[in-house]
C-alpha cells in the first residue's frame, strides 16, 4: 500500500448523553472525502478509541467502510494493551474489509525491544492486511526503538510508520536507515521537516476541520517542493498546533473546530472534559487567523 497526502484521523462524535453518534459519524467521513483528503483512520487516539469498549470499537470499523464505500483507503486503528485485544480488533477489522491496520504499541506495560515485536508479529499474523507502525512513546511509554524496526521492517506487511515522537533524531534514522519503511508524519509541528526528508504522507488529526489549510502544506512540501512557500505555511500553522499538542486540550481542541466548521462532535468522553469558554475563544481566534493566512499565502478566498 502506497500512503501519499493527508490521513486524517477522524473524531467520534457523540450525543449527550455519550453514544456514538452514527449519522454524525457518516457526516464526518462525508466531509473528509468530500474536502479531497487522500484516506481515512478509524480508531485513533483523535478518535478516542481508549473511551470506547469493545464493540463500539468495532462498530466504528463498520460504519466507516460502509460511510466510505471504497472512495478512499479506510485505516483502522487496533492497539490495544493486550495482545489478545490486538489480535481480536486486527481480526474485526479484516472481516470489515478496512484497508490497512494502524498499529501502536501497548502503553503502561512498557514492554521490552524483543516483546514488542513479539507483539507486533502476533497482530500481522492475525491477518494478511498492510500495516502502519504507530510509534508514540510519550502516549504509550513504549518506543518502537531502532531494534524493534530493524526486525519488523523485514516482514513486508510492515510497510509504513506514523512517527509521533517529536525526537528529530528519530526522523534523521527513520529516513536514512529506513527507506524501505514509508515515513508518515506523527508529529504536527515538525510536518515541514517531515517532507524535507521524504515523507509522503501525514496523519493529521487537525485535518477533521482544517483540511485546506492542511492539504496546503503537503502540496507546496510534497508536491511542488517549494519550501519557501512551505515554510509560510508552517508558520502559519504553528501556533494552531502548538495550541492542541501543548496546551492539554489535543481532542477537545479537534472537536471544537469541527463545531466551528458546521460539523456536529458533540462531548468528549471522560476522563477529558470540554474546553471552557475562555479557551474556546483564544480557539477561535486561532483558527480564524490560521484560515485567513493561508488563504493569504496560496491566494484562495477562505470561502472557496
């Protein structure tokens, strides 16, 4: 499987009273494919998949490759504490018919370089489907480290790593080391560098509601190689990305964008609790300035 352009990780959108939100869901996915964005993930951590059981999980699967009908690849998230657990959701997304499977590492049990791939390999037996590798130690406390890739990268459903570590060492010997292991970009405010070195793709969980301004950057970088225009873009970017990775506030921040844009995400589940009023208005003005701006750049009108 080839990743180019934007994956965006899509929200789960609840009612009040914190079930999913079906037709909410569909609209979400409606508008992904619909602003041109290249695939779909179901079952992120945008998506809150640690806030929902077992069968909810599942059935996101199912109302994602049936919302998406074939228009895009549909990416199905399947971490899980468990290897079991793992195994089982890998297996629930192959009977769905997803595309590929997202696979991040077991967070709390820290387990070692040669358990992880022990791990790993269990879920790419469960079924003959693509992978990415999701590697995100400061969520998990797990890192997929240089050990862990070297043997994985062998086994050619390892085909792809969404790299979320914000360590731009990690970049460098992901790139050099690793050609053969497609490089997507995991960390939002180091997408610039991302591209500089290769990456083709970006799982971008902003993208839910930002997908222009998002495609912006990809295109200037990926397509055109036109960094200067890139690097004005980022900028422009940052301080909305900076706001959701450091502000505490990552799929509150999601959500209430997608509100701002007409789209209905409802709350999100506990633990998080919503955004108060104060910083739903710093939001605001955020993302207005961040859609005013690159529409500025890449001279488009912000209603277009």
């Amino acid at each position: 499987m080839q990743f180019n352009g934007i994956y965006v990780p899509i929200i789960t959108p609840f009612n009040d009273d914190f079930s999913i939100n079906e037709a909410g869901f569909a609209a979400i996915i409606e508008g992904v494919i619909s602003s041109g964005m290249q695939g779909i993930i179901v079952g992120g951590t945008t998506g809150e998949y640690y806030a929902l059981d077992k069968a909810e999980r599942v059935r996101t699967f199912t109302l994602a490759k049936e919302a998406i009908g074939g228009r895009v690849p549909l990416i199905a998230g399947v971490g899980a504490l468990r290897t079991e657990d793992a195994v089982y959701f890998a297996q629930q997304a192959n009977k769905v018919g997803v595309d590929c499977l997202l696979l991040g590492t077991p967070y709390y049990a820290i387990p070692t370089s040669e358990e992880l791939v022990s791990h790993c390999l269990a879920v790419e037996r469960a079924t003959d489907l693509p992978i990415m590798l999701y590697n995100f130690p400061d969520r998990t406390g797990a890192p997929l480290d240089e050990v862990c890739i070297e043997q994985l990268s062998v086994r050619p459903n390892f085909c792809a790593i969404k790299e979320s570590s914000g360590d731009i060492n990690r970049l460098h010997l992901l790139a050099s080391r690793f050609p053969h292991i497609q490089l997507s970009c995991g960390t939002d405010d180091q997408a610039l560098e991302f591209f500089a070195w290769g990456a083709q793709s970006w799982v971008a969980g902003a993208a839910n509601f930002l997908p222009k301004e998002h495609y912006a950057l990809y295109h200037a970088c990926a397509v055109e190689h036109d960094f200067v225009k890139g690097r004005k873009i980022m900028e422009a970017l940052l301080p909305l990305m900076q706001t959701l990775e450091q502000g505490g506030k990552f799929v509150q921040g999601i959500k209430y964008g997608c509100q701002l844009e007409g789209m209905t995400a409802g709350p999100v589940r506990k633990p998080l609790q919503d955004m108060n009023n104060e910083l739903k208005r710093e939001f605001e003005v955020t993302v207005r300035t961040v859609k005013s701006t690159i529409a500025q750049i890449c001279n488009y009108s912000t209603d277009a």
